[in-house]
C-alpha cells in the first residue's frame, strides 16, 4: 500500500520493487485475516497496541543494528504525525469492519483509495483529474455498487467504515506525497507504529472511562483475557507489520509509485483466496464482477498517473 513515496530507482530495480509489494500485499492480507480470525479473543484497541508496540520494537532494533539512530529522526515531524494519525484512523474503520462483513467485501470497499485519492488531490491540491482519471472513478464506485448492492434490507452503516478507511488512506497518501518526500521509510515506519500504540493506548482508557454497555464484542472489548497462544499471535502480528513497513518502503523506494499502485491491487485476489480457505466465503458472480471492476479502476488510475509522470 502507498506509505511511503518512492525515491529515484536504479535501473535494475523495477523487479525487486515488483517483488517487493507483492510481498508486502500478500502478508499484509494474510495478516488482516489472522485479524478477523482472532477477533473474538481481542478488543480492537488491545490488538492494536500489542501489534504496533511489537513492531517498533523490532523496527528500532533492526535499525539501530544496521544503520545508526539518524535514520529515525523526522525532518518535519507534524506532517509525518498527521500522516500517521491517518493511517492510525485508516486502520481501526478498516478492522472494525472485519467481524460485520465478508473478508472480501471489505477489501472491495477499501480498495477504493485510489478514487478518493484523486478526488482529494483535486479539491485539496488543485491536481487535474482528466478523462481518463473520471472514467476510472466511475467504474470504480459503479464496482462498489456492484459488489455491495445496497438496498433498505441489505445496507448496513458497518459498509461506511472501510469506506472511511480507504478515505483516510487516500489522505495519507496526499500528505505523504506532499510533505513527507525527504522522511527516510524507517523513520516513517516508526513513527507510525507509535502513533498506533498512542491512538490504542488512549483508546482502552476513553473505554475504561466510559465502560460502555454490551462492551464485549471486539470493538468494545476493553482488556480480554489472552492466553499464551494469544500473545504469541500478537508477536507474530507485529513481526508481520515490520516485515510489511520494510517491504513497502522497498517497493516504493525501486520502483515507480504508478507500477507499485498496479501490483498492489494484488490484495483484492489475496483477500479473496483467504476468504475462501479460512471463513468459505466464497464470492458471488455479481461480487467478483464489482471486485473485478474496482481493481480495473484502481489500474487505470495508475496507468494514468505513469502517463502524467512520463509527460
């Protein structure tokens, strides 16, 4: 996913970057299903605290063993902060709709970033959208509301909030984009899993406070018990997270940002495949037309960013 805009790739390095994201979606799918797997034994601010927390660790570690402590200094450490609190927003909408809706519905709704994108650098940064930027907009919302047929019967609010994660993504990226381009991926990567571990900290407090009714689902849970198989998960979930930080940063540091938004569509077929080993949902031919339709837009919107970049 786009964290981290790229820098001047070397000649050779569009393969490994290739690589390099597909790697980084196939774990991270992978690591959304363990996600929606374990909810029952989780609250969703608890997860999130032990994940990040986990992997800064392991970030730092790997940093400071391998380069020195400047390369997790900020240069402007409130875009850098806002940025994250985006991402931070981006995730908890994202996992909070993973106990109401298919693994795969979600990703479907999520994965139309790449309109929001273009309709936040059009009214926040003046960028032109074009022909072919309107025609991938459209096909992706008309795949949503394909995907999604919503009706009085079947709508729910919980379909909003992978919506509102992909807003808050796209937000992200206009911030990185923007103001972020001459933060190191290490530091960003960081700073991110400290602002999750903030936002999940006061999180459990807001709950401990308030202690809402019927707080025992995942989005409510405040301090669930967890067993020793749980902790591990959460070690392993972190672990995943720095892998998946390293990977990107990879990517998006090789190869061209509009190649990179092309593979990493991959997360809708990764998403699809563990849907149907873990949960056996497997996806309707009205649903994986919509899917289909939204990664074709997602594609196309990157097809013309590549072509903006070549001009």
């Amino acid at each position: 996913m786009a964290w981290i805009i790229e820098r001047t790739p070397p000649l050779d390095g569009t393969t490994r970057g290739i690589i390099a994201i597909l790697t980084a979606v196939f774990l991270l799918s992978f690591s959304d299903a363990l996600v929606k797997l374990s909810g029952d034994r989780f609250g969703l601010a608890q997860l999130v605290l032990l994940r990040s927390f986990f992997a800064a660790i392991l970030l730092a570690t790997w940093v400071l063993a391998t380069k020195d402590s400047s390369a997790l200094r900020l240069t402007r450490p409130g875009w850098v902060w806002a940025r994250s609190l985006c991402l931070a927003a981006m995730w908890l909408n994202y996992y909070a709709a993973l106990p109401a809706m298919s693994f795969t519905l979600a990703a479907a709704c999520y994965y139309t970033s790449p309109v929001w994108m273009a309709l936040l650098g059009r009214f926040l940064l003046g960028m032109t959208i074009g022909g072919r930027g309107w025609t991938a907009v459209t096909l992706s919302l008309a795949g949503v509301l394909l995907a999604v047929s919503p009706s009085p019967d079947s709508f729910t609010p919980m379909l909003l909030l992978p919506l509102a994660a992909a807003g808050f993504y796209a937000l992200a990226g206009i911030i990185t984009w923007s103001h972020c381009q001459t933060e190191s991926p290490e530091a960003m990567a960081f700073t991110l899993n400290l602002c999750l571990c903030g936002v999940a900290a006061a999180g459990l407090v807001g709950l401990a406070v308030v202690q809402p009714s019927g707080g025992e689902g995942f989005v409510l849970s405040l301090w669930p018990r967890l067993a020793a198989a749980d902790w591990s998960l959460a070690v392993f979930l972190g672990g995943l997270l720095a892998i998946i930080a390293t990977a990107v940063a990879m990517a998006y540091r090789l190869t061209p940002t509009p190649v990179v938004g092309v593979f990493d569509t991959a997360y809708l077929g990764f998403a699809a495949l563990w849907g149907a080993l873990f949960f056996g949902e497997v996806p309707t031919a009205r649903e994986a037309l919509g899917i289909s339709m939204i990664a074709a837009g997602a594609i196309l919107m990157s097809a013309r960013r590549q072509r903006q970049q070549e001009h």
